[in-house]
C-alpha cells in the first residue's frame, strides 16, 4: 500500500485534503495520518511501557489477567489476555493487554500495571488527550465531506462514546508463511487508529481482493474505518479489512485506539443521507458489538456478511443464521 498520508491540521481548512480524504475513506477505508499533534516522545514511550509489559514475567502479568470469556461481556474482556475462540477458528499469533482508556471514571483501575510499570497509567493519559483531538477533527471532517450538519448523530457519538486501548504484542512465529498474528477482520467501532511499531511491519489491508503491506511512516498514526462508521454513513466510507502477518525473526508490538459509540446505541446509516438516489443499504442494529463478536468467534467478517442481507435482516436473524 502507498502510504496514503493525510494531514490532521490541513483538513481544518483546506478542501483539497477533505477530498484526499474522502477518496481514501471511501476506496482504501484507511489513511496515515501526520502532523496529528501528538508529541513524538509521547508515541515512543507508549511503544516502550507496552514492550515492557509483555517482558514482564509470566507470573507478574497473570495480575493483570482477564476473567473466563463465556460471551461478550465488555467488563470480561479487559484485562490481560486474548479472544475468545471457538472449534475450527485459526489461532492468532499474539499476546494482549485490553483497557477502557476513556473515560476515566469507567476504568477498572486493578487491570492498568502501574505497580509493575510506574508512569503506564501517566503516559496512556496523555496519548489519549491527543487521540481525543485526533476524534473530533476526524468526526467533523467526515461530516463535512459527507455534507452533513455539526450536531449530526456522528459528531453527537464522540462526545458520548469510549475510547478501547488495545496493547498487542506479537512473538517470532515459527511457521509465518502458515501463521497470522492476526487473522482477517474488520473492527466493529467506529474508527480504530493504530500506532504501529518502528521497525518490523506487519500490518496488511485488503482491497478488491489483495492485500497490501501498510509501510511504517516514522510517528504516523494509521486510521482504519471500523464497521458502525461505514453503517451510519450508508457506505460513504468504508470498513477496512485487514490482518497482521507474522515473523520469523523479530517480535513486534503495537497499540490499537478503538472509538466506540455509546453502549446499547441503536446503528442505522444517517436518515440525511437516505434518498431516491441513495436507498438505505444496511439494517439498523441493537447490541451490534455482541452480533459481531459472534460472527469473529466463527471466523466471519461482520460488515462483509451484513452487506449481503441488505437492510431489511434484523440482528437476531443475522445471529441465527451464525449458529
């Protein structure tokens, strides 16, 4: 994949970046963002506490440990530890520390390794003050290239979502040419930007059916369209498919920033965007976070399914038709 740059503080004012911007969305799905305003030393020392965390010993991690997955249940999934699968689903090739960032007050403070990791808790903070900014600018240039007001459903969504941070360490596989540290999918929020590591590229995306190395552009963040996004947008922008390839020869980590919207909201495209020319092409879902969860722990893409029912499936047909 050419890096497909895009610059934050250019999309404030300027139309030509807010087309750039609108041709990646609505093609690739995904985008490097520069000049995005977050400190060069904050993003290397998140990269440096999450290698420390994933060299701690096995037993002092294990403090940090996640529950039983039994289904998704947001509160089991925090923690240390990695997805739930089910019989026949491939293994991904990696190791996971999963926390609510944001807001604060709903964070499981036990789970978050300040106590093996003085300042984890302190610089986490400050790369989500940035990614706050990076949200807002993101949801309002969307709007704006969609044509759709400021106080749009979108726009309402940043204020009262969350923000998941997802600490990823993947070891030197074996078997790479066989292996994923991630396999295929799309992520079920609304954006996802990703802080890659600064050496070992790993990151793929797929589009019209191959995928494409995403190269490492020195403290770029890459932005990657989740599905509620390309739902409530009725397909102006798109999901982005993508996995992570493993390594013989050197580990990798990253840090993946989830921007979900508002527990239990209910997801449809926008009714601005609905018209004679533009019929309404998905399904509005309720608890379309468990919907997904299903579809991921039977090794299925959840927006690629969706788009084939159309608008009419409700969520518990679709959920059915898994089983």
């Amino acid at each position: 994949m050419d890096p497909a740059i895009v610059d934050l503080q250019k999309l404030l004012d300027s139309e030509e970046e807010l087309q750039k911007l609108k041709s990646l969305l609505s093609s690739w799905g995904a985008i490097q963002l520069v000049n995005h305003g977050i400190k060069n030393s904050t993003l290397d020392q998140l990269l440096h506490v999450t290698k420390e965390f994933f060299h701690l010993p096995l037993e002092e991690k294990q403090k940090y440990a996640r529950s039983r997955i039994e289904e998704w249940k947001f509160d089991q999934m925090q923690g240390w530890g990695n997805d739930r699968m089910s019989e026949g689903q491939p293994f991904s090739w990696n190791d996971r520390l999963l926390l609510l960032a944001h807001p604060i007050g709903l964070r499981k403070s036990n789970l978050w390794p300040d106590e093996s990791i003085p300042k984890f808790s302190e610089i986490v903070d400050d790369y989500v003050d940035g990614l706050i900014r990076i949200r807002d600018i993101m949801f309002k240039s969307i709007s704006r290239m969609l044509n759709l007001s400021d106080d749009n459903l979108i726009c309402k969504y940043a204020d009262e979502g969350f923000i998941v941070s997802k600490f990823t360490y993947y070891p030197t596989s074996p078997y790479p040419d066989r292996i994923l540290g991630a396999g295929a999918h799309t992520d079920t929020t609304m954006f996802s930007v990703i802080l890659q590591d600064k050496e070992v590229e790993a990151l793929q995306i797929e589009k019209d059916g191959q995928w494409y190395l995403v190269p490492i552009v020195p403290h770029a963040l890459v932005l990657n369209i989740s599905d509620m996004l390309e739902i409530m947008t009725n397909g102006g922008v798109k999901s982005a498919c993508h996995r992570v390839v493993t390594n013989a020869e050197r580990e990798r980590i990253s840090v993946v920033a989830a921007f979900s919207p508002p527990a239990n909201a209910k997801i449809g495209p926008l009714k601005e965007l609905i018209d004679e020319k533009n019929p309404k092409l998905y399904p509005i879902l309720k608890n379309s976070s468990q919907v997904s969860a299903d579809y991921f722990a039977h090794g299925k893409i959840f927006i690629k399914e969706i788009r084939k029912y159309g608008p009419e499936i409700m969520h518990q047909d679709m959920k059915q038709s898994n089983n």
